[in-house]
C-alpha cells in the first residue's frame, strides 16, 4: 500500500509540472516577450507556458475566468514570432531580432 501512495504522490508532482503558469516576471527572460508585450498588454492576462521544446515555444495568455485570448508561438531554430488573437487575426508574424 504505501509503495503504491509513493507512486500516486510522485506521479501527481510529476503532471502538476507539465502545463506551468508563470507569472510575468518570468516571461521577460523569453527572445519573443519584447515583441508579445509590444503588441499585447501582458499584465492584463494569465501567462500559461502551453509547450516548450527544442523547436518551439507556445504561450498562452488568458482572461481571468480562463479562456484564452491569445496565443504567443515562437520558432526557436528561426526566430519566427506568431501572435495570433483567438478566434481572429494575426496580429504578428514575422522573424525577430534576438541576442542568442
């Protein structure tokens, strides 16, 4: 019994990790949060990190009651920066100038 509670336990810590909300001051490290804040008032919405591996990164940026109005997608091997608005236009697509 208490091998299978350790399992469940780590498991739990192990999928709570998966899908990280970070707060904005965490953001202002990424390549494309100049460009994403340029275009989109940050502070305004939840910042959810969707998907981050080695060719690209997904942000989320949602209203209080969790309904995301935009979605921030950058394509590391390129630099290409995507700000779709949910539901409507592009607001940016384009390759950015980053310091890496």
């Amino acid at each position: 019994m208490r091998k299978m509670m350790l399992a469940v336990m780590s498991s739990l810590v192990v999928l709570a990790g998966c899908n990280a909300t970070v707060g904005e001051g965490n953001l202002d490290a990424f390549p494309e949060f100049e460009n994403l804040d340029r275009h989109v008032d940050v502070e305004s919405f939840e910042t959810e990190i969707d998907k981050d591996d080695p060719e690209e990164r997904v942000i989320l940026l949602k209203e209080d009651g969790g309904e995301v109005q935009y979605k921030s997608i950058f394509v590391k091997d390129t630099d290409r920066h995507k700000i779709v608005q949910t539901g409507g236009e592009n607001l940016f697509n384009d390759v950015i100038e980053t310091e890496e």
